[in-house]
C-alpha cells in the first residue's frame, strides 16, 4: 500500500481526501519526530517502533578482501502487536 492509497483508504471514511491526507501526514510526521528524540511509539494492538543502536564493527569490502571498519549506527525496529499478528496469519 502506497501513501495515496492509504489517504484514500482513510478517506473512505468519510473524510475529505485533503483533510485524510493532513491526518496521514501528520502521524507519520510525528511517528518521525518521536523516534527522532530516542523515544518509542506504541500503537497498542498495532505494534511499537523503536530505535536500536547497533555497535561498530568489523566487516570486509565483499570486491578485494579488504577489512574495513563499519561505524556505528542506529536503525528503526517495528515489532507487530498481538493484533496485527493475528490478522496475518
């Protein structure tokens, strides 16, 4: 599902597609912002967005051999709620 087609699934509802597509952004955006600040987001039976830090480490340049060192780093974890979960499977 593309951004589009999420604003007019939430338009569906009801609501004007330039006000869905206000509220769409507006969540991601703040989705965003709070991960941003080191903070999670927990969309109880949706699931939770986190940050985790990983730990520089060693690999190697995969055209000469090389080792290199590949510096720290931090990346987005979502883990699926109970709900979702279900939903899926």
């Amino acid at each position: 599902m593309t951004k589009s087609e999420l604003v007019a699934a939430v338009s569906a509802a009801g609501i004007e597609k330039k006000t869905a597509a206000l509220a769409v952004d507006t969540v991601l955006n703040s989705i965003g912002d709070t991960l941003a600040n080191g903070e999670s987001v927990a969309l109880i039976g949706f699931g939770t967005f986190s940050i985790k830090e990983r730990p520089e480490r060693q690999g190697h340049n995969p055209s000469n051999g090389e080792t290199i060192t590949i510096p720290a780093s931090k990346s987005i974890v979502f883990k699926a709620g109970k709900n979702l979960k279900e939903k899926v499977k």
